[in-house]
C-alpha cells in the first residue's frame, strides 16, 4: 500500500489503516500521544510499541510538514510564517499574540477563488485546495516554533483561501487537532470564517465550532461591488443562514466588517448594519481596513473610524474594533499572500495612512 501522511489521518481514519495491517485500534490512540503530545515521530522511540510494529510503521506513514522558509516578527510581537507547500507554491499563515490568548490564523488554499476587492489574497487566483496534512502542519510547525510556556489557544479559519470551499480538509484538520489523544484542542476555540457561501454554513454547526462572516457591507449594491459572491447568495440568504446557525447552536455569529474609506464607513452604514443584524444574535468586528499594493482602496482616518464605532455602540450593537496585528509586516487581516516576486515584506508605517 502507498505510504499516507500522518498529518492528515484523523484518529478514526488512523484506526482504519492499522486494522488493514491487522493492527489493534488502541494502536491509533498511542501513535496520536507519541505525535502530537510528545512531539515524537522517530518509530524507534515510541517504547511502548513492539519492535516488530515499529519495524513496520516506516513502510506506512510519512511525516510531511510544510517548510518554514520565512518567519518574519512584527513590532506588536505578531509573527508571520512562509510556508513551501510543494510544487513552487507558499501560503502564509499568523501567530496572533493578546494578553489572553495566543491565535494561529490558518490559511485553507493556496490563493482564492471568491475575488473579494480589499483582499490581498483576492488578487492570487486559487491554484489549489490544501490538503489536511497541510493545514494540520501550519498548526504543527507554529505549536514547535513557539518557546516558553506559551501555547496556541485559539485558530481562526481566516488566512488564505475561503474555508468552506475546502470543507473537508478543513474540517478534518479540526479532528485532528481536537483528539483528546492528540492536542485535545476545544472546538470552541476554533473559528471558521466565510465569505458567504450559504449552501456550507450547516457544516460549520455540524462541526460544532464558531462561524464568523465577512459581511463588509450594509446593501446588495455594496456587497456585490466588494464581494463578488454576493452575486451568488445575497445578503438575505446569507442572514437566514447565519440565523439558522445561531438557532441550532445556540452560538453567537461574529459579523466582520471591512471599514473601506468613501465605501462602507459612513454613519448611514453604521445605523444600516445595526438593522441588517438584527434579530440575529452576534457581535461585530470593526476592522479598518489594511493596506497593500494596488488595492484601489483607502483606509479611513482616525475620526471616521471613531465616529464609526462610537455611532454603532450609541444603539446597542456588541461591537468591537478589532486592534490591527501586524499591519508593518503584510500579517495584519486582509493582507496575506503568497511569496512572488516583487512583493514587499514591510510596509513603511510612518508613511502609510493611519
């Protein structure tokens, strides 16, 4: 049999290929601690492991992880990581660090197909869904390049690529890392976020983590200007998606919401969104948006975005500005892409619109 990557075998599937090598299951549940808890994937110390069933294990898995080939910190203690997925193809992915938390932002495909017009990714058309051993790796190499004590405690689904165009390998990621027997990682500290693919969003309940959409805009108009996918499924739909998830989970929706200077940042945007989401419990994130080359767009200044935020919270929106990461190395939201050439690994802040 062809050798299979470990990194992307759930534990059931796991399970699976030892009993075709008339293995016992509880086999699986060993190799997942070795792995993922231990950090040991040399056969020959997995001690509790016969010698002859050591002997075997190299002829059935590998341990492919992506390369890190840049690893870049910015001032705010953001770090973002470049890594080689074969074949002449990178995605980024982002350490996230708060006074709480430690967030791993993970990327899904390699580009994007959806087009969304701030998005720097965006302009990267998709070359290829990534696979679960992929996206498992970012997770693997980010857990091994941290020191101290410090511990990744959060994931996002907001890196490269739409989530829910790839929902199998992204769902089987959030197994994997899930496993008691592996990082016994909550499911509630994991976040997919989509641009709008309505018919997906059961899935997101199905698999009992939390959904973030990026609504970015308070009319079809807009919408359809900034994100193309509303051409598709319209904000309506869209909401009585995001109704529907909340009803069945009993979760709250995350509504995020690009502020785009002379485009979406207007008090009538403000009082508009407040009656989009209502009847929907959410919160909402407020993210002035991100600069990179060739946008089109602008971020708003400081005054409009205050106006922004205070006329929302004025009437009774859980709102939240979201403090903006990473901006000075292309990590901030919006900002990642592939490595090509000509792309710039820092932005001049002190020049750059704040």
């Amino acid at each position: 049999m062809e050798k299979v990557n470990f990194f992307g075998q759930s534990l059931e599937d796991l399970k699976e290929i030892l009993k075709k090598y008339g293995k016992e299951k509880f086999r699986a549940q060993q190799l997942f601690q070795w792995v993922y808890q231990r950090g040991v994937t040399d056969f020959e110390q997995m001690t509790d492991l016969s010698k002859t069933f050591r002997a075997e294990l190299p002829n059935i898995f590998t341990f492919d992880l992506p390369l890190i080939v840049q690893d870049l910190i910015s001032t705010d203690g953001t770090r973002k990581f470049l890594f080689d997925v074969g074949g002449g193809k990178t995605v980024e992915a982002v350490l996230i660090p708060s006074e709480d938390r430690l967030t791993l932002c993970v990327s899904s495909e390699v580009g994007c197909n959806m087009g969304c017009r701030f998005c720097f990714t965006g302009k990267q058309k998709m070359q290829r869904r990534m696979t679960a051993a992929e996206i498992v790796g970012q997770f693997v190499q980010a857990d091994k390049a941290i020191k101290g004590d410090q511990r990744i405690t959060n994931v996002v689904f907001m890196g490269m690529g739409e989530p829910l165009d790839n929902p199998e390998a992204v769902f089987k990621m959030v197994e994997v890392i899930h496993s008691p027997w592996g990082f016994n990682f909550s499911r509630r500290r994991v976040t997919v976020s989509t641009s709008g693919l309505v018919d997906m969003i059961p899935l997101v309940a199905k698999n009992k983590v939390r959904l973030a959409v990026s609504l970015n805009a308070t009319t079809n108009e807009v919408r359809d200007f900034v994100m193309p996918i509303n051409k598709k499924w319209n904000m309506d739909q869209l909401l009585a998606a995001c109704k529907d998830y909340t009803e069945e989970t009993g979760d709250k929706v995350t509504f995020e919401y690009v502020l785009l200077k002379g485009v979406t940042d207007s008090i009538e945007d403000a009082r508009r969104l407040k009656k989009v989401v209502r009847g929907i419990p959410c919160k909402i994130n407020i993210i002035p948006f991100n600069e990179h080359p060739d946008s089109g767009f602008e971020r708003p200044d400081e005054d409009t975005i205050v106006a922004f935020h205070h006329e929302l919270m004025d009437i009774g929106v859980h709102v939240l500005r979201r403090k903006t990461m990473g901006r000075d190395i292309y990590a901030a939201c919006g900002q990642l892409r592939s490595k090509f050439e000509g792309h710039p690994e820092k932005l001049d802040l002190q020049s750059a619109m704040t």
